[in-house]
C-alpha cells in the first residue's frame, strides 16, 4: 500500500513538473512558437532582445522579461492581448502599438475572460491606450511606467489604464505621463487606487458610472483637472494631492454619497479663464453634486477655492482650509446654506473676525461669497481694495443693517487656525 501511495505521488508530481515548464525565448519566432504551446502554470522568459509584431496569450502563464527584453508591435494594433485568466506579465519594454482607438490598440489589451491578471514592473510606451480591459475581474496594475506621446492633442490620445466592466481592480504605484487620462474607470466598482503619479495629461483619475471605490496617496501635477468624479457614487477620495492643474483639483459632477477627504489642492490656475466666464482654476468645483462630505482639505493659492453651481447645495463641508485663493468661494445659487458641522466649520485665510473665549471657533459668521465678493467676480481689479478699511467698513455696515441672508454661503463656526488634515486609520473600507 504504501508502495502504491509514493508511486502514485511521485506519478502527480511528474505530472505537476510538466505542466510548469519554464522556457527561455530569444527571438520572435521561439516567442510566438512557445505562446503557442504553453500550458496553464508555465513561465516563459524573454531574454534581451527586439520582439516584432503582436502577441496573444491564451493561457495562464507567466511571461517574464529580462533587462531589456521588449515587444514591438511596429505602430500596428495592440502588442500583447491576454485572453486567458491569471496571467501574469513582469518586467518587459512594451512599445510602438497602433494609435487607433477605436479598435482598441493597447500596449496589453486585456478581452473578456482576462481575469485575476497580474501586470507588474512593465514599461510601457506608445500612442493608443497603455493597459485596456473590458468586462474583467480583479486585474492587478502595480509599479508600471506608462507613457503616451505628448507630440499628440490630448483627446486623441489613449488613456493610460482604461477599464470598463471591470470589477475589483488593484492599481498602485504606477508612473503615468502624456496620456489622455492616467486612470479612465466606467461602470466599474469596488476599485483601489493609491500611490500613482500623473504628469502631462488630461485628469490623473477619471470615474463614470462606478460605485464603491477608493482612491488615497495619488499625486497629479501639471495636468488639466486632478480626481474626475462623475456620475458615481460612493467614492472616499482621501489624501490625494493637486498641483498645478488648468482647470480643477477635484471635480464632483453628480456624484452623490462620496466622501473627500484630507486632500491637499493647490496651484488651480488657467492663465486663459476668468470667474465672470466660469472658466478660471477650480480647487473643487461642486455641479449638480448630493450628499457628499468635504472634510479636512486644503485647496489653496488658486482662481478659485471652491466653485459651487448647478443643485450642488446638499453636501457637507467642515474642517477644510480655504486659503489664499484669488476667490475663495464661488456659489452660483439662490438658497442659504450652512458649510459647518458639529459646532466646527472651515479656516479661511481672510477671515476677519475674533475669538474672544479663545475656543478656536470665530465669534462672527463668516460670509465668504457676501455681495461685495459677487462685485469682485465682475470687476476683479477691484481686488486690490480687498483689505482696504473703506471695503471693511462697508462689510460690517452690511452685517449690521441687512436682514438676516436668504441666499449664499455662511460658516458660522469658522476656525481660527489652520488644523492639519485629519489621519486615516487602514486605507480600504
């Protein structure tokens, strides 16, 4: 009996062995031979070379470049499509796929039935999409380097990481540069997004249609709008960082249920737009947007702090630092509303009132869109009496004789210091 049992374990582990075979590749044709041949759990190897053409993997393995290993789809289609599950792609040159993105080309072009994909330590250069996926389960993206073609219009570029259908997605630490947007989710939900940097491009990380999803630690600089949501729900945006963006930090286009928190925004500047026009910088611009909390941010030393338009008024505000900006506050709306919570409301660097109990809350309600702020969105030239004490006298004069407001924002629990953003405990819900 037990001669039978170490037959039959020594017969499984033959079997085993031959099912993960390892092969090293040192040109196109030994690659295309071996992807054609490979069996689910076998690793193949690309050793330093120039790999022509598009590849197709069908089954589950594991392809692993050497230093300097790289395909080259020669500006034709995508360069490596994935049709099968738990594949895993490590360390390659991918480059030169087509720029057609309508039929998809892609640095790795991910079909239906691609799931639990592991891609890591891959360089990817070229004009279509870096990484596309469409209807797909738990695909991993870790520590890429992806980069379009700045030379191209931003719009009819390809998007770094596009994924549509996708449930559960895992993208960290991945570098991103002149594409159209670094991260493009739609109809996706239950995603994890942290440590990625966004450089050149249209938006760092852009939400249609997903729910459930979390993004922390990213950082965007020199892009055209920072954290696009739209039309999702149930997003915790948290320390994230914006700087030097054209037209927003974050945007929140009805969206409803998300939660922004501890994000740092700062440097929102279009050199081309005005408030009048509603085409300057935003922080955060808030549109048609519900039931969403706004904590602990900074958005500062930009056009605008916080533009808010459109049915955007049922949302919660507190604890953020509105600092420095050319407008803090822009609010295009005809209800009163209140930006505190809890007896705390918001630091704002231009606030001119006391503390007299020294409790850290200002003793008078701060009005940070009055109607001498609405005189400056139209003449901003008239800034430069902002401080002035005939602009100061003529607030109090307002706050003592107007009736009580009707329309426009109050904090009537303003902060006196400038608090540090808020510490999070874990990083996924």
């Amino acid at each position: 009996m037990k001669l039978h049992r170490l037959f039959i374990g020594l017969l499984c582990f033959a079997s085993c062995s031959s099912w993960a075979a390892l092969t090293r590749v040192t040109d196109t044709d030994s690659l295309t031979l071996a992807l054609g041949k490979a069996q689910d759990g076998d690793t193949i190897v690309l050793a330093t070379a120039v790999y022509n053409g598009s590849f197709s993997v069908t089954q589950s393995i594991h392809l692993k470049g050497e230093a300097g290993a790289t395909l080259d789809a020669q500006r034709q289609g995508s360069a490596l499509i994935v049709e099968a599950a738990k594949v895993i792609i490590e360390g390659l040159n991918i480059r030169h796929w087509g720029r057609d993105l309508y039929y998809r080309d892609a640095g790795i072009l991910l079909q239906q039935g691609a799931d639990n994909v592991l891609i890591t330590a891959n360089r990817l250069e070229g004009d279509g999409f870096g990484i596309y996926g469409e209807h797909i389960n738990a695909p991993e993206i870790l520590a890429n380097s992806i980069s379009g073609n700045g030379a191209i219009y931003v719009l009819d570029r390809g998007d770094g990481i596009y994924l549509k259908h996708v449930t559960a997605p895992q993208i960290h630490n991945n570098q991103l540069i002149f594409v159209r947007d670094g991260v493009y989710l739609e109809s996706v939900n239950h995603s994890r997004i942290s440590e990625n940097q966004f450089t050149k491009l249209q938006y760092g990380i852009h939400y249609m249609y997903t729910q459930t999803d979390e993004a922390w630690q990213n950082q965007a600089i020199a892009v055209d709008g920072g954290y696009a949501l739209m039309s999702s729900t149930d997003i915790y945006l948290h320390h994230n960082r914006v700087n030097q963006a054209r037209d927003f930090g974050i945007l929140l286009n009805i969206t409803e249920s998300c939660h922004v928190q501890a994000n740092s925004v700062s440097n929102i500047h279009n050199p081309k737009g005005t408030v009048e026009l509603g085409n300057e910088g935003k922080g955060i611009f808030i549109y048609a947007a519900q039931n969403n909390r706004i904590e602990d941010n900074e958005f500062s030393h930009s056009d605008t702090g916080i533009s808010m338009a459109m049915g955007g008024e049922k949302n919660r505000l507190w604890r953020n630092r509105i600092v420095a900006n050319q407008t803090q506050v822009k609010y295009v709306g005809d209800a009163q509303l209140e930006w505190s919570y809890q007896g705390q409301g918001n630091y704002w660097s231009q606030y001119q009132g006391w503390d007299l109990d020294s409790d850290g809350i200002g003793d008078l309600v701060h009005r940070p869109n009055d109607s001498l702020d609405k005189l400056f969105w139209l003449y901003p030239e008239a800034k430069l009496l902002m401080e002035s004490p005939v602009v100061l006298l003529l607030r109090w004069v307002e706050r003592q004789f107007q009736p009580q407001a009707t329309s426009g924002i109050s904090d009537s629990f303003p902060l006196m210091r400038w608090g540090e953003p808020a510490q999070v405990d874990g990083v996924s819900r």
